[in-house]
C-alpha cells in the first residue's frame, strides 16, 4: 500500500522525490487540447455541456496527482506512453505538488460553478483563461508557473527544475539581439497590415447578409424573459453582450 499513496519516484543521486517532465509536459498538451476545445465550443456555440465535461475528467485527473499517485493519474499515464521512447528528464516533485494543488483548486472552483450550479459569468472566463495560460506556459515553453509560486511561500527552495532553472545560473540580456527584435517589430507590423486589408476588403458573411434582408416579425414579447434577457452591466462592460445573449439562450 505504501507503494500506491506517494508522490514521485525517489532514486539514487536524487536529493527529493522526482517526476518525469517530459510526461508531465505531455500530459499538459493532452489536457489543454481537451480544455481549449471544450473553452472555444462554449464561448462560439453557448453549448456549456463539454466544458462541464471536462471540468469532472479535469478534477478526477488532479484528485488522483495529488491524493493517491501521479503514476496512476489517466492524462500522465497517456503521456508517459507517448514520450516511453524518450530520454526521462526527471524534476522535483514537491513544486510539482504545489502547481498540481493550484490546478485542483481551479478545477474545484469550476466544478462548483460550472457543473453544480450552471453558473456563467466573468468569474468563470478568469478561472478558464488562468487555467489554459498554465497548461500552455507548460506544454509550450516548459514553464511551470505554479512552481516558480512554490519558491515564493516555502521557505526551502525548489531543487531539480525543468530546464536546470533552478541550479543555473541565467545568462545577462535577453538571449537575443536587437536585429532579432526588430525582425519580430516588423513581422507584427506586416501582419497587422494584412489583416487590416483583409478585413476592409472582404466579402460580408453570407449567413449575416441573408439574415440582414429579412424582415423580422413584429412579436410579443413575454415581460419576464425580457427581464431575464436583460444584458448585466459587466457583459456590456467587456463588450460581451451578444456572447452574454447567446450562452443564456437569448435572442
């Protein structure tokens, strides 16, 4: 039993307990996929249904890292499968503790919100957007953010960090030079060039210009939705107001 309720692998050489990154960067890809999608399909179609999905398989995932055993959690049992080929690169597992107990907060946030009370507003789109920012800053840049907050409240520092950031001494500047800049400023301006011309002269939506010639019927309309349908003062604040419409079911 002893072998089933831990955390990381402790081998010789190894001051702390250790994590494979590479399992743990590929199980963040997985799990930010999934989140995007489901993220993308509520925002442009209203239909919360798959993020409530995906918020129960996300707690469940996170319950099993932190209470029971990462080795046995499905999204690093998956990851660990695809890198099998690959060189370990084996991390201090007590930062990854503390980032994976952020990640089951959020997810216990949403669950409460999302899943138990159907509740939909901007505290969700923040709990949302922070979760996809630490999935991708892991999946793409091997950037535990959660980690580098594991310095800020333990007194003993995180040892055996991705990439050796933790026992390697950063290089002075910004690891580029000023033409590398500069051919960054002019790509930026280029693509905004484009899609300003692009917008201007593009074709309007067919399905916006069908809707725009016809005659919208002169309908009664029940004082109670109305008073439902009522955009609050944040949607209008972000802009949100046909988003807002369209997630309550409103015309």
């Amino acid at each position: 039993m002893s072998n089933i309720f831990e955390f990381g692998e402790q081998f010789d050489g190894y001051g702390v307990r250790v994590i494979n990154e590479r399992a743990v960067r590929a199980s963040a890809g997985i799990l930010f996929f999934l989140a995007i999608i489901s993220f993308m399909n509520a925002w442009l179609t209203g239909n919360f249904q798959p993020t409530r999905v995906f918020v129960v398989g996300f707690l469940i995932d996170f319950t099993i890292r932190i209470f029971i055993n990462p080795r046995y959690a499905p999204s690093l049992i998956l990851g660990q499968w695809i890198v099998r080929k690959q060189q370990p690169e084996y991390v201090g597992a007590p930062q990854k503790r503390f980032a994976w107990a952020i990640g089951f907060v959020l997810a216990l946030t949403m669950w409460y919100l999302v899943v138990l009370n159907n509740v939909i507003g901007p505290i969700n789109l923040i709990v949302c957007t922070l979760c996809l920012i630490l999935l991708f800053f892991e999946t793409a840049f091997g950037i535990c953010i959660g980690c580098k907050l594991y310095n800020v409240f333990n007194t003993e520092k995180a040892q055996l960090c991705p990439g050796g950031v933790c026992e390697v001494e950063p290089a002075t500047g910004l690891g580029v030079n000023l033409a590398q800049i500069a051919i960054v400023a002019l790509f930026a301006v280029l693509v905004g060039g484009i899609a300003q011309w692009v917008y201007s002269t593009g074709s309007q939506n067919p399905r916006q210009a069908q809707l725009a010639n016809i005659s919208t019927p002169t309908t009664l309309i029940d004082p109670a939705e109305a008073e439902r349908c009522k955009v609050p003062d944040f949607a209008k604040a972000l802009g949100h107001e046909e988003k807002w419409k369209l997630h309550n079911n409103c015309k």
